[in-house]
C-alpha cells in the first residue's frame, strides 16, 4: 500500500506535538519499515525513554484517528491478492505497523481475510531482524525456502535475508534502489505493474 505520505503526515505532527524541529519528508521517510519505537530512536537519537515513549504515543493517536482513504492501494494490487487469494497461496503481513494500526487497515480496506496471519512491530521484534517473519513460519509451518518476501525498504531486505527467504524488492515504496540492490533480490521492480507481471509470469500460470 502506499503509505508514504499518510506516515510523513503523521509524524510531522506527533514532533510538531512534542516541540521538535521540522524534518524533512525524505529524513521521515528513511525510517519507514521499522518499529514505532525503533523510528523515532532513529530519527531522533539520545533522548530518553520517556520522550520516546510520548513520541511514540502522540504519533499513535494521529495514525489511528486518521480518516479513511491517506493509505491506498497502488494500482493493480488488490487485484493480485484476490488473485493470490483464489489460487490458495497463503499470505502474510510482517509490518513496522502496531497491531491496532493494521487492524484498522485491515477494517477500512476489507482484506484482513486474505492473510493467513500476520506480525507487528509492537508483539516481536522490530525488523531488520527476523523474528517477526520466523515466527510467521512457525505458525504456518512453511519453510523459509518456499517463502517469498516482498519489500520496499532495506529493513523488509535484511529481515528476509537473515531469515533465509526470497525477496522482491520494489523500488516506488520509500527506498532508493541502490539500498535494495545490495540485499540480492530475485528482482528489482520498478512499477506495480511490474510486480503483477512477475507473478504472472513466475507463479500464477
């Protein structure tokens, strides 16, 4: 989903909130992948726990009163999850979201039914690391080398390499392709489009 700018929108406003200097939508955009709490460490090094913690939580309260309609699908791809869907070829979410917060997505954009489960940032730990991703396997019981990882960010890279899993890279999310490159994608995708083709092409015939 493209959600660059509904996550830029709402931390601009959570540091607006807690009286911190304006950051650029590039800078904001550069932690998108990672826990809550993992993003605002980053974006804002050496402050205390506590700063992070209000920081975190003003950024919450943005993000879930948001209205329906900032996040949205990039063309064709609710297309390919029913496609996915009907084929039986189980899939997973694993999001630097909170759980109240892809729940909200799954409600507004009726498509929590397709995922088979799903893992956030705030029930495991924050990617890069594997965990969340693991802990999907176990739970499906698929093997990492029949499980293919789908990512925009050089976060969703390193957890899916460390995890011993394929991975596509897309390059119209939040990170320049050069910090996807490095990770060995089976394919670096340039479009949605392109990314329905590959399925096309590789899977679903």
């Amino acid at each position: 989903m493209d959600s660059a700018q509904h996550i830029t929108w709402c931390m601009r406003n959570a540091l607006q909130d807690v009286g911190m200097a304006e950051r650029s939508d590039e800078e904001l955009q550069q932690v998108i992948g990672l826990g809550l709490v993992e993003a605002v460490t980053a974006l804002i090094p050496g402050m205390d726990d506590q700063f992070y913690s209000n920081l975190a939580e003003t950024y919450r309260r943005h993000w879930l009163s948001s209205p329906p309609g900032l996040t949205r699908f990039f063309e064709g791809i609710t297309g390919l999850l029913e496609q996915l869907f009907a084929a039986d070829i189980p899939i997973a979410v694993a999001t630097g979201k909170s759980r109240r917060g892809l729940d909200k997505q799954f409600i507004e954009e009726d498509i929590g039914h397709m995922f088979v489960t799903s893992r956030c940032a705030d029930e495991t730990a924050s990617k890069p690391a594997p965990d969340m991703l693991l802990e999907i396997l176990d739970e499906v019981n698929v093997p990492a080398s029949r499980t293919l990882v789908i990512g925009d960010t050089a976060f969703d890279m390193q957890m899916a390499q460390a995890a011993g899993c394929d991975r596509l890279a897309v390059s119209y999310g939040v990170h320049d392709p050069l910090k996807l490159e490095v990770y060995q994608p089976l394919a670096l995708l340039e479009t949605p489009a392109q990314l329905v083709q590959w399925f096309n092409v590789n899977l679903l015939q």
